[in-house]
C-alpha cells in the first residue's frame, strides 16, 4: 500500500477481505504443492513503491 488509508480497503471490516485473499492464496500453493501450506500474512505502507525501480525489481516485478 501507498497510504495508511488504503490499508482498510485491503484488510476489510473485521478482516474478511484478507482472510478471503489468504485462504485463496493458500488453497492454490497448495495444489502447486501438493501439501499443507501455511501463509502468514500482513500488510505494509511503502511510499511511492509503484515507482521505486529498486523496489519493484525486488519484488519480481
């Protein structure tokens, strides 16, 4: 996230938007996988990442 005030809009009320993205996320690493997985996951506010070369490059993007 870019912004403190996004990070409602991605965790949702009582976070059921993340949990939804998490159980998505796990549901399929798991047929990749073939085994339990087990996700953690939390989000972070960086500033301007959306055009941080670095950052993106890290990011695999």
């Amino acid at each position: 996230m870019e912004r403190d005030s996004q990070k409602g809009i991605l965790i949702g009320k009582k976070g059921c938007v993340l949990k939804e993205i998490g159980q998505n996320a796990r549901i399929e690493l798991e047929k990749i996988f073939a085994t339990k997985i087990f996700l953690t996951l939390w989000v972070k506010v960086k500033k301007n990442w959306r055009v941080d070369e670095h950052f993106l490059t890290q990011m695999k993007y």
